[in-house]
C-alpha cells in the first residue's frame, strides 16, 4: 500500500481566515463588530491602529497594530498586550500553518478601514 501524502496546503485568503476563526473557536474571546468588554480586543479596526501596552517585560510601550503584530500575537500572545487586557489569558496558536496564520492576519485586516 501506498503511503497518503499529504493535502496541499491551501492558499492564504480571508475566506480561510474566516472559517479557521470558527474553528479555533476564536470568537469567544475576540469579536468582529467593535464591542467593548471582551476577553480579548475586537478585531474590528484593530489593524493600523496603535495602542497603549506592555510587552512580556512589564515595560510600556506603543504598539503599532499591523500585519507583524497580529502575527505575533497569534504564535506569541504575551509578547505584548494592549492595556485592560491580562497577560498570560490567550494559548500560543504556533502549531498552525504559515497559510494559516496568514489567512487570519488578511481577515482581521478586512475588518479595519485603516
């Protein structure tokens, strides 16, 4: 019998993105439509934005919110945290895919007019 190969990898798209949020489960914590409250920020206008925040040595900073930053904050979430939102709250997702993680960055992008 032969070995199964593996599927390609798709490619990155914010359709994807949008479907792997649903299946991460993404949604309990962050949402789509600028609330405030949630466990974690809403992603509606987040990209080119700056905020206020920490970084994982307790300095403060001014975080520039772009395509960099939410990569990071996928695979590394305690790098830096926007203020009102707590340290150590989100798991590190740095088992997905680079189409993954690409996939999300271009759907939180489609979210902002920046």
């Amino acid at each position: 019998a032969e070995a199964r190969k593996p599927e390609k990898e798709p490619e990155a798209s914010a359709e994807l993105g949008k479907k792997l949020v649903g299946q991460y489960a993404c949604g309990t914590c962050h949402n789509e439509d600028g609330a405030d409250g949630g466990i974690g920020p809403t992603w509606a206008g987040l990209f080119g934005s700056t905020a206020q925040g920490i970084d994982a040595d307790g300095n403060t900073i001014t975080i520039n919110k772009d395509e960099a930053y939410i990569r990071e904050s996928i695979v590394a979430p305690g790098a830096k945290k926007a203020e009102g939102y707590e340290q150590g709250v989100m798991a590190p997702y740095d088992y997905l895919s680079d189409a993954e993680i690409e996939s999300l960055v271009l759907y939180i992008k489609s979210l902002s007019d920046n």
